[in-house]
C-alpha cells in the first residue's frame, strides 16, 4: 500500500475507485465504506484509494478544543495494511482546501481519473459542506464517475460513529468501543526515555507520546501489548505481553504533558526506541492524585494486581 500527498491518476488502467472521509478510528462503518471500495476495485479491475486528511476538518475548524483523536496517522496506516487498498492518499486540510468549492472538488476528482466514488450518507466536502454525498451521486454522470451512498451501519441499534466510539470510551465502556470498532481499542507509539521514576518504584514502564492533541479516554488500564522485538504473540497473533498502563499527565508528580505509560508484568528487556501497540482490555480507574510517592506505589500494588486478574479472565 502506497501513501501520497496528492491525488493523482492511477498507473491502473482504467482509473480508480475512491473513498472518502475522515476515517478517524476506522470503526465498522469506515469499515463498510473501505469493502464496498475494494468489491468495486476488483469488479472493475481499478485501483482502490481511500483519500482522507491531515489535520482531520474537525481540527482545522476548532484548533483551541478540537476533538479527541480516536487513531493518528501512523495508526490509521498501520490498520489498513493487509486489508488489499493500494493506495492511502492523504490531502493536507488547509483553508486553500476549505475554501476550495462543490464543483472544483469534483473536477479533482475527475482529473485523478476516478471512475467510482464510495461515501458515507453524511458525508460533505467543499467550502459549506456543499458537496455533499447526494449532490457528487447528482453531477457523477457528468464527470465520469458513479457514486455509492452508504447507509448507516448499526451495532446493536446504535448508529456507528467517531463520536459514539469516543463517548464509550470516555465513559471506559472499552467493551462497547471494542463492538463498534470491531477490535480492542489500542495506541501505538515508540518508546521513549522518561524520567524513570517508575523503575525506582519497582514498576519500570515504557512512555509513549501521544501523537494528538487530546486522547479519547484517560486513567489506569489492564493492558496487552503487541509488537515487542523478539516476542511472538500467540497463535491469534493478538495475545499479547500482559501489563498495566496509566494514560494521562501523572498528577500526582505535577506532570503536564499526557503520556502513556505501561508496565509489563514479569518481563525484562530493553525497550527503548521500539514500536509497540498498547491494546487496553478493561479500565480500572480514573486518574488520582495523592499525598505522597508512598501511597502512590500502594495504589500501583492494587492495580497491578487488579490488572493481573482481570487478563487472566480475558485471555
């Protein structure tokens, strides 16, 4: 799968089928839009695009409180591999493309020779939101591409969403992000060299930034983590090394910026500058703060073992 900044024609002949949308998570419902993408590809024998942005709309429009991002773009990326799109082509949202209008955002994708258009029921583009999904299905015939209007996709009679998925997971209902996600909730990250407080307290940890602006959720998580050098998962490949996270800005150690950090329990290794995957199974807690370090590592036994129990029970 190839990555570009650009949307351009493809080497196939014949054009290309597109999808578009922000993609923020890559829950069921993206899920949806992406398979129909790729029947059609393979139907047509066309080349599959998902064509989405940085930063998302979202955040362009509310830079001071944009919304939680539910997956950055390493993480979007590293989803979508192995799934047969060819192409992820992401356009840089900028107010050139804000203000860019309904027909000069369909000739765009006339010039990239698209010949098929996948899109959500909601979906709108251009400078009002004037492209809206029905409006490119209406001026398709004209330009040369047919356009896919997706319905909506349910989870137990809930509408599938970015947002639903944000609100489960700031309500730590992991199991119900898990549903409309159609996989555990998890952040990648490389490991970072932090302050090292936690390996003085008998609970070394491996620190990965954020990579956004805000995170969808916060407070202390039984955890499994994937992606150690020199560790295989089970035969799932989705098993995991066994830990314990806090997500968050580590109040009681006046921390600022928010950091995940994770112990793995009973492993030892050096895991500085890897690139890892912290896959959250169930939330213990909110984020505390307290009196003193003492207390602190006394709450750090409890979770640890609260953490312990709760991955025995979900293997």
């Amino acid at each position: 799968m190839q990555l570009l900044r650009k949307l351009v024609p493809s080497r196939t002949a014949g054009g290309q089928v597109v999808t578009i949308g922000s993609f923020d998570g890559l829950h069921v419902g993206h899920r949806e839009l992406l398979r129909r993408a790729l029947s059609h590809a393979q139907l047509r024998g066309l080349a599959s695009v998902m064509l989405t942005f940085e930063p998302l709309p979202r955040e362009f429009f509310s830079p001071q409180s944009p919304p939680p991002r539910l997956s950055c773009l390493r993480e979007r990326y590293r989803l979508l591999q192995g799934t047969g799109l060819d192409t992820l082509c992401v356009l840089r949202f900028d107010a050139a493309l804000r203000q860019m209008d309904a027909e000069a955002f369909a000739r765009l994708l006339q010039q990239a020779q698209v010949r098929q258009v996948v899109v959500g029921h909601d979906f709108k583009a251009a400078r009002d939101g004037a492209a809206t999904a029905l409006w490119l299905q209406q001026q398709g015939p004209r330009l040369g591409f047919e356009v896919e209007i997706v319905q909506p996709v349910l989870v137990d009679g809930l509408r599938v969403s970015s947002r639903a998925v944000r609100e489960a997971l700031r309500a730590g209902d992991l199991l119900l992000a898990e549903r409309l996600l159609g996989r555990r909730y998890a952040m990648t990250g490389r490991v970072q060299r932090g302050q090292q407080l936690g390996r003085t307290l008998g609970y070394p940890t491996a620190n990965l930034r954020l990579s956004r602006r805000s995170s969808p959720c916060d407070g202390i998580f039984a955890v499994r983590v994937h992606g150690v050098r020199g560790v295989r998962d089970d035969a799932t490949g989705r098993r995991g090394l066994p830990g314990v996270a806090s997500l968050g800005t580590r109040p009681t150690v006046q921390g600022r910026e928010p950091l995940l950090e994770t112990h793995l329990f009973d492993f030892e290794g050096d895991l500085y500058g890897q690139e890892i995957e912290v896959e959250f199974v169930a939330r213990l807690r909110g984020e505390q703060h307290f009196d003193s370090l003492d207390l602190m590592v006394e709450q750090i036994h409890r979770d640890a073992a609260q953490a312990r129990a709760v991955l025995a029970a979900n293997r």
